[in-house]
C-alpha cells in the first residue's frame, strides 16, 4: 500500500508545486517529437537541419531530397528545427544530435545566428533547463559577458544561466517527468516517415505556441566590418565538433534574417567554411515574392520548398567542386 500511495502523493506534490515560478516542467511537443524520433532513427538520416523557426517551417526535407535524387544524389533528411531556437540551446541540440553517434549522417545545415542572445525570455522553463548543461552554460556566459550592452543587464543573464544550471545539474522539476514516465503509457513509436517538418500554413494556430516558447531574435542593428574573434571562435569549435563525428557543416544565413556585414565577410575571405547566404533579396528575388512569404518571419509551404531547393542546389555544388 504505501510503494503504491508513495508516488501518488508525490505525484500530487508535484501537481502544486508546478504552480510555483521556476518549479514548472513545460513541455515542448515539437521538441519530443524530434529527440524521440533521433533516438528511433539517427542511423536512417544523411542530412540534418539544426535552427530556429526559419528553419523549422521553412525547409521542407522532401522538397530536398526529391531535389537532390534528381541530381543522381539520393538521401534523406531531417527537420530539427525548433521555434525560438537561439544559438545556444542550437549549440546544445547539435552536440545532442552526435552524440548518439548516427552511423550515416553526412551533413548538418546549422542556421548561423548572433552567439549572444538575450536571455530575457523562456526562463526556467522545462525546454530552458535541459540545454543549459555545463558546456552551454560556460557557453552563454562567455558570450553574454562579452556583448556590447549594459552591465547590470549581462551580470543578470549571468546569474539566470547559473541559475538554469543548478536546476539541470540538480534534476529540479524533473522527478514529475520521471512519475509521470513511470507511471503513464509508453510513448508511440515515432513515425519512420516522420522528417521534422510543418508549415506555418498548415498549423496556423502555431502562433499562439511560437508566442508562448518566443520568436526568434529580431535582426539586431549590425556594424560593417569582419567578424570578431570570440564569434568566430565559437562557431570553428562548433564546426570541428561536427567535423569530428565524422559529418560536414554547412553554415546557413537564411532568408529574412537581415543584412548580415560580417558574415559577407567571412564568406569572401573564407574565415568561416561552407557559408551559403539566402538574405539578399537582389540576388535572391525568387525567395522574396509575396506569394513565398507567410509573415515578415517566416516563408509559407510553397517558400519552404524554394528554399529547399535552393539549398539542395547548393550542396550539389560543393560536393562537385570538390569532385563528389
């Protein structure tokens, strides 16, 4: 009688302290979807796509790899992308994606984004927590402290990531998840044709979801110039732990991200690898249309599938120049 009323009591315990700020464990359904279906199927995917919301509504897996077949290279790819998805918790899922070692993964598209997101929102959600281990957390420190904004401001960020790694480090608000587990049904075995991807056409009651988890950043004012060193540092380390899996980075400024100096720069002077740029509108017209577009954002199901070819053509390329 007590192992069983035990857990129910704790279970109950747990329901009242959800309704405590920062002892909340929300859950992201995209999220799941994805972590479950990676640990079901990592050895049946070539490609991967790691970014935000650009990246989660707006690359359509099959528009690529029908691109791609097409070319003589048949593969297949997966959505990772995420709304709200900042770089450092799109450092943590990249680390998370090779560690479990995908015997055929080949390519991981990562969306470049600034290294110093604000870290005003989201705070001490589920989500939140479970990326902030002590590589990130290090991480989001040295990049925050490094910004150019007010003081007291950063030493605050500082304080939340510290705080975000305590709660990770010392299971707070997970021991819910695990009655829950012990306790619920099995999850469903993820679909093999499950790839990652919907389009904001399709679920258009996602904006109240994107609102909840956060938008992706706003394109901040940027200065002309090269890129500074600790940005540069920060994405070559991120670059050679892909490298060391055995998979090639291809390092993406997507569409309606804004003007971006620095990385022009380091695609012309080749600081950076494999930079393929989508956020000039003269030189991309096609991506710009009315008609591609869903909002200011993101692009529809019809962009999406631009997009994708756009990117498999791209791929096609690097791989002939270097004779593949």
């Amino acid at each position: 009688m007590f192992v069983v009323a035990l857990p129910l009591l704790c279970m109950g315990l747990g329901r009242l302290l959800e309704q405590v700020p920062g002892m909340r464990s929300e859950r992201s359904e995209q999220q799941f979807a994805k972590y479950q279906f990676w640990r079901e199927h990592a050895d049946e995917v070539d490609v991967v796509f790691v970014g935000s919301s650009r990246f989660y509504r707006g690359i359509d897996p099959a528009a690529f790899d029908r691109s791609l077949a097409e070319r003589g290279r048949p593969v297949r790819s997966f959505n990772f992308g995420l709304p709200g998805m900042w770089f450092h918790e799109l450092a943590y899922t990249v680390d998370w994606i090779l560690d479990r070692e995908p015997e055929r993964l080949r390519w991981v598209f990562i969306e470049l984004q600034e290294i110093d997101p604000e870290f005003q929102s989201n705070r001490l959600t589920h989500r939140t927590v479970n990326y902030h281990d002590p590589a990130v957390t290090w991480l989001a420190c040295r990049t925050t402290l490094a910004a150019d904004r007010p003081l007291l401001g950063r030493l605050d960020e500082v304080r939340a990531h510290l705080l975000h790694l305590g709660y990770k480090l010392g299971n707070v608000g997970q021991g819910l998840s695990a009655l829950e587990a012990l306790l619920g049904r099995a999850p469903e075995p993820a679909p093999r044709d499950f790839d990652g991807f919907v389009s904001l056409d399709e679920e258009e009651r996602d904006q109240a979801r994107r609102e909840e988890e956060g938008e992706n950043p706003r394109p901040r004012e940027r200065v002309e110039g090269p890129p500074d060193e600790l940005f540069l540092t920060v994405v070559r380390d991120l670059v050679a732990r892909v490298r060391a899996a055995g998979a090639e980075p291809i390092l993406v400024v997507g569409p309606l991200a804004g003007r971006w100096p620095a990385l022009e720069h380091a695609q012309r002077d080749g600081s950076l690898p494999n930079v393929l740029a989508y956020n000039d509108p003269r030189r991309l017209p096609q991506l710009y249309q009315r008609r591609y577009l869903h909002d200011r954002g993101h692009l529809n199901a019809a962009g999406a599938s631009v997009f994708a070819g756009l990117l498999a053509d791209d791929l096609d390329r690097l791989l002939r120049e270097r004779g593949e």
